[in-house]
C-alpha cells in the first residue's frame, strides 16, 4: 500500500496542491452539501439517510482545504487523525492512501465519518470558521474515503502483522474495545474480544440504528479486523461465563475491559412502570439488535401512535426517528431545556425535525398516568423556564408553578441516560469504582488490578464513540509498553 | 456449540432438556439463569438452571411451552443446537446455615429452578422440607430428585389428584404452623409467589422469590424487566432475580407480563 506517499506535508505533492490554488480561491468554494434521502421516503424506510459526497463532492470539497501549516483540526481530533493527510490524498484519488492514513490513528473510519460529532471537534477547529465561512466537511470526506476503499476492496490484501506470540483479552466489542484490539493486532498480539451479546459490535449494533449507521458498515469493519488476527467470542461474559482466574489460566498478558455504559436511568416519577414506558436501550435494542418489526424476528415491540421521548440527546433523535419508520402518527420529544441545550448532533436534530418529529422543549415529565390494564395513556408535562446556569455550564432549567399539561401519548421512550454497566467491575475482585460505579484508572487507563486496563463509557460514563475508540489506542500503547517492558 | 444431549417430557408441555455448555457448567451456582435464543429470528428469553454437570460439561434447563419461543424450544431434539446461550445470569442465592428449618415451594415448572436452591441449603446442613404443589398430578415435576435432598416433601394438588388437595399456601402454613421456620423459599408463577408472601409476612417469616419477566439483554442494559421492591425500582437481570418477597410489588410485577400479550396491545 501507499502509506507513506504524499503523507508529508512538505511532499512535492502537497506543496504542488498548495500552489495550484490561491487561498482567496479555495475560500470562495462553497460547502458541498451531503445528498440525502426524501424525508417523507425516509419515514417509511430504514435505509441511511446521508447518501455520501458524489466522486465530484468529495474533490471540491477537498479542494477547499489549505493544508494548514499547523492545521486546528487535527488538535480537535480525539485520535489525532492527519486529517490535511487524507483529505490532500482524497483530493488526488490516491484512496489507498487516504484509507491507510486513515486506519493508522483509527480502527474504524467508516463508523466515525458517520456518527462522530465533528461539528464539536476537527471541524469546529477548522481555519474557515475564522474567515466566518463553514468548515470543510471533514466528517463527510472521511466517510467518503472509508466508503471509496471499500467499493474498491482496498486493504483487504494487506497481510496481518507479524506474530509476537503473545496474547490479550478485551472485554466488550464496542468502539473502545474494537480499537484497541485493532491496535494489538497491528502489534502482533493475538487479541480474543469477548461479548455478552450474541453480536458483534457494542453500541455500533443494539444502540445506533440502520438508518445512520448500516450494519454492512460495521461488519465490514469486523472483517477487517478478523483479518487482522482478532478472534470473536459471542455469548460470553466476563466475571460471570468466565472469571478473572479463568483469563489468567488462559495465559492472558493482559485485559481491556470496554463493558461500556449498559444501564438505562429512570426518573423515578410515578407511573414509570406501566406497560408503554421504557428505555431507550430497550425499544432501540428490541428493534436494531433483535429485528423486532422485522420478517421473521420474535421478538416483539410496542408500536405506539403517539410516543413521547424523553431526552434530548443523539438517542433520543435515534429513538424518535425510529418511532416514525415504525409507523407512530405523532412523535414528540419532550426535553427540559430549550434547544441550544440540546446535546445531540445538530443534523441529529435536523432530520428529527425533516421527518416529522415535533419538539417540546423546556418540558419535563412529572407522571405518566395508566389505564385499567396498567397501559400508559397519558403524561403529565411541567413546563420549565431557564435559570441560572449549573456545573455542567449550561443553564438549568426551572418548573414553572403550575403550568402543567396533560398529553396523550401510548408510548414513552425515557432516554435520560445510562449508568456503568455494574457486571464486570462487581464480578471482580480488587477492580476498584468511582462513586457513580466507573472504573477507577491512572493516566494510562490501567485500572487498581495492574493486568487490566479500561477505557470508554465503563471509565467515562457516557461519552461518543470517538472518546472510546481514543481510550482502546491509548489503552494499548500503554498496555503493550507494560508487557513489553516486563519481558 | 449449545448441542441438546439429552430431552424428556415432564408432560407434553414441559420439558427437560440437558445442553452442552462447560463454561456455564462450571460458573453456574444456585439461583442463576441463562438466556437462550433460537433461531437467527430468535428472541432472547431467560431459562432458570436447574442442574449442572461439571465434568459432563452440561447445564439441564426445564422449560414449559407458553409462547412461541419457548414453543420453538421445546421443539428441539436431542443433537439440535440452542443458536445462543450466556450465562450465569444474576445473583446466586445467597445460601447458609438457618437457625431453623427451610421451607422451600415450588409451582409448576418453578420446582426447576428450585432444586439447586434445596440441594445447597441442604448441602450447607439445614433441615430442609420441600412443598411442591400443582394444578394436578402429571404437573408435579422432579418430584424424586427433591425428594433425595429434603428431608420431607409435602405434595399439594389443586385438584387432590396426588399429595394433599389444596393450594402451595396450605401446605406451607402446616409446616409454619407445626415448627421453628428459619426461611421460606417461593418460586413459581407470580401469583402463587404473592400468596406466599403473604402468608409469611403474617407469620414473619424471611421469604424470599425467584422473579422471571420479560427481559431482552439480561445483563442490565434494557431495562424491560424492572420490578418495584419496597419502593425502589430494581433490576431482576442484576439485582435478583431473588428478592424478599415481602417488599416485591407482584401485582405490579403481574401487570407488567402482560406487556407483550395479544391481542388487547400492539405488539408486532
């Protein structure tokens, strides 16, 4: 492969691309705007709603990238992605160089040009936002060059590194864990990834729809891996299927735990528990891990025609659009601030908004009320009103007395969060916790017990794919110099 | 992997079925459970063990045909492969020498999950006395492999077909009534569990259930099988699925299986 071609920024390539274009020039190209799905095709539809930059898109929008010399979009990056690298490769048609630049700070580029909040991080450091002009798209063309490999069946041929005959575990296949067994793989280690669930994928399967983020995508992603000298285990959990003594007498040199943010909050307000109120992880998990609504899935779900999400977040969008392609008449999203509060994806929201979904801000359930059989039939909402900003910086919002109404809904989907996922740090012991139940780690993400390491939302909280895709890469620097260091 | 080495008939809804699973064979303790799927459409459901066979490297579910997933296993024959099994699942029951005798009842296919539980309190030195009880003489299941851990077993038939005719709750109230209970084990439907406890609660007794509802993941993660317990909401995948029986809300619990039913919901 071409990994080290252009990859310099003072290559004869990079400088002649410079040259070719004045910045006066480049700065007058518009911002290519991603082709999206009809939003009413899309209310009927699980297909991914953003098409991808055309070839063409993708050169024009490469093209309005000045190859900073100290480029801010890089400093904004979690995993530090050469991003002027890539996009100057993009922008030549050198895909394979674009992909390898790409893979070598990040495991799975096809997932984070989709689902990263870039608008927060490389593209909110973008120079452009300094001339008050929009940021090149580099979310966009990274999943451009992710996607383009693919389609040309790029890296699939490379050979998996050399063997160094050593061997680790990870615990958990979602983002953190994928990315550091990505990482240990290119470093010769035979990596075996342990799951709970009967797929592959974390989060990036029970949790992200279809309809952002296609399972094809994800399990190309996997194969790479597979090919790569990473073993999948299904159906296994660790501290319960197989206990710490297990992965020690299995010759482990060491375990990442990546268990993830599994456990859903409730508000605790009255009526919590009637049939039609449930979590997020639950109706999406129903729907995306088990086909619920689906020929041929048993699982089943509740469809509701009128259903509340209670939320304000990407899970909350992704729960809500997902109603609609379920066929609810009527999905609103209830949030308790107003939406410069919001923490979802702007585009998250602007989709929400496309197809359909009606928005209550500066809402907040205070009671669900059943009938007869215990089935949810209403909510009673207390409007809020903004105060005065609390420790999260933002401003925190504030019942306004007496102002309550009663809305029909027959489903409530409560995304308000998760919490650590208690099962591995209870089952073992001298695996120490903070107080809200995450990982206790140092600043190499090694936890209390020095054989494991940790990173994601089991250290985190609740965080993005791309933090805990940058916990497993360092996690395994730091892993692979502490085994290395001690042979 | 998960291969059926072994399947009878308790009776022609009932089930028991001895699969090949050494990990879980080997974690497995009184109390825990698995989930199991079937089929690439399989839904996830939760299966009590009750049995385990380290050295043979299998765990033995008892499972009761009831709806279409349960149906579709109990349609499996030996050399037939469960498409997933995880486990052990939730807390094990916390076992011990009592300063008094153990009650430990049983309804229907809830005998299953509850012989583990006898064998380890009578293992851990207890005076055990087993109350198994029925609509009717065919569903009285595992009857001689409880009757080879408890030191008396008490038999109770709806309709006096075998035992003693009469609900789980006579029979548990004789054995209140007549010696020092220590702890009373219940498990079986919700309803019988609710009566138990409320028989107990009279005598003040500990009790304590063994819940199984709907779950989807059964690591913690949706959410779908919480249960309100002396108030607070708790989750019977990581926090049970044992809990003292007097502070569990059943007909709350009740309501709540019911999420799923056809056809008065929307479900599928």
């Amino acid at each position: 492969m071409t990994i080290e071609n252009n990859s310099g920024r003072d290559s004869a390539v990079r400088e002649k691309l410079r040259k070719a274009l004045s910045a006066k020039e480049r700065t007058a190209i518009p911002r290519q705007t991603m082709p999206t799905l009809d939003a009413d095709y899309r209310r009927h539809s699980n297909e991914e709603v953003n098409c991808g930059f055309t070839a063409d898109q993708a050169q024009i929008e490469a093209t309005r990238c000045l190859d900073c010399p100290d480029p801010g979009c890089v400093k904004g990056c979690p995993v530090a992605i050469d991003i002027p690298g890539f996009i100057k490769a993009v922008q030549t048609d050198d895909i394979a160089g674009a992909y390898a630049t790409l893979r070598r700070t990040s495991a799975l580029p096809a997932v984070c040009g989709r689902v990263c909040p870039q608008e927060r991080q490389c593209e909110s450091k973008c120079i452009y936002n300094k001339m008050k002009k929009e940021p090149v798209a580099i979310g966009n063309l990274e999943r451009y060059a992710a996607d383009t490999a693919r389609g040309r069946h790029i890296g699939e041929n490379t050979p998996a590194a050399p063997r160094n005959g050593l061997k680790v575990a990870v615990i958990g296949s979602g983002p953190s864990g994928l990315s550091f067994a990505g990482d240990m793989a290119a470093r010769g280690y035979d990596v075996d990834v342990y799951e709970a669930l009967h797929q592959i994928g974390g989060v990036l399967k029970y949790g992200i729809p279809e309809f952002r983020l296609p399972n094809s995508v994800v399990d190309y992603e996997l194969e790479g891996l597979r090919r790569a000298g990473v073993h999948f285990h299904t159906d296994t959990i660790a501290g319960k299927t197989l206990g710490y003594d297990d992965f020690l007498d299995m010759g482990y040199s060491g375990i990442f735990v990546g268990s993830g943010a599994g456990l859903p909050r409730f508000m605790g307000i009255p009526g919590e528990n009637l049939i039609g109120v449930m979590s997020s992880n639950e109706y999406l998990t129903r729907i995306n891990l088990m086909g619920a609504g689906r020929p041929g899935s048993d699982t089943p779900v509740l469809k509701g025609r009128s259903v509340a999400v209670i939320g304000g977040g990407n899970t909350a969008m992704d729960s809500a659009r997902t109603a609609v392609r379920m066929g609810a008449e009527r999905v609103v999203i209830v949030y308790r601030r107003s939406e410069n509060e919001m923490p979802a994806r702007a585009e998250e929201v602007r989709h929400a908004r496309e197809e359909g979904v009606e928005f209550r801000t500066l809402c907040n359930p205070v009671e669900y009320i059943g009938d007869e059989n215990g089935r949810v039939v209403s909510a009673r909402l207390q409007r809020m009103e903004l105060g005065e900003p609390d420790a999260s910086g933002r401003r925190s919002p504030v019942p306004v007395e007496g102002a309550v109404d009663t809305v029909e809904f027959d489903q409530v989907i409560v995304s308000v969060g998760v919490s650590p996922n208690p099962l591995v740090p209870s089952s073992i012991d001298g695996l120490e916790t903070e107080r809200r139940g995450t990982l206790v780690v140092d600043e190499n993400l090694r936890t209390t017990l020095p054989l494991i390491f940790a990173g994601g939302d089991i250290v985190r909280g609740g965080a993005t794919v791309i933090l805990a895709m940058g916990d497993g890469r360092k996690a395994a620097a730091a892993m692979a110099a502490q085994i290395e260091s001690g042979r | 992997m998960f291969k059926i080495v072994e399947k009878t008939y308790f009776s022609p809804k009932v089930v028991r079925l001895v699969v090949e699973a050494p990990e879980v064979a080997k974690a497995r303790r009184a109390g825990h459970f698995v989930i199991v799927r079937t089929g690439e459409g399989g839904e996830r459901i939760p299966l009590t063990i009750a049995d385990a066979d380290i050295d043979a490297g299998t765990i033995t579910l008892v499972v009761q045909a009831v709806g279409l997933s349960t149906e579709k296993i109990c349609a499996l024959n030996v050399d037939d492969s469960l498409t997933d099994l995880v486990g052990p699942l939730g807390r094990a029951t916390d076992v011990g020498l009592r300063d008094g005798t153990v009650v430990c009842c049983g309804g229907g296919v809830g005998v299953a999950p509850l012989l583990p539980i006898i064998k380890a309190f009578k293992d851990a030195g207890n005076r055990v006395v087993s109350v198994l009880a029925a609509r009717n003489r065919d569903l009285i299941i595992l009857e001689d492999e409880v009757r080879e851990y408890s030191d008396e077993v008490v038999i109770m038939t709806d309709d006096g077909s075998y035992g003693r005719k009469g609900l789980v709750t006579a029979g548990v109230e004789e054995v209140l009534n007549r010696e020092h209970v220590a702890e009373v084990v219940a498990i079986g439907p919700p309803v019988m569990m609710k009566f138990v406890a409320l028989l107990t609660k009279k005598y003040d007794v500990p009790t304590v259930c063994s819940l199984n509802t709907i779950m989807v993941d059964g690591t913690g993660m949706c959410g779908a099988c919480r249960v309100n317990v002396g108030g607070k909401m708790r989750f019977v995948c990581v926090d049970g699925p044992e809990f003292d029986a007097h502070q569990v809300d059943f007909d709350e619990m009740i309501m709540r299986m019911r999420a799923y039913d056809a056809p008065k919901n929307n479900a599928k």
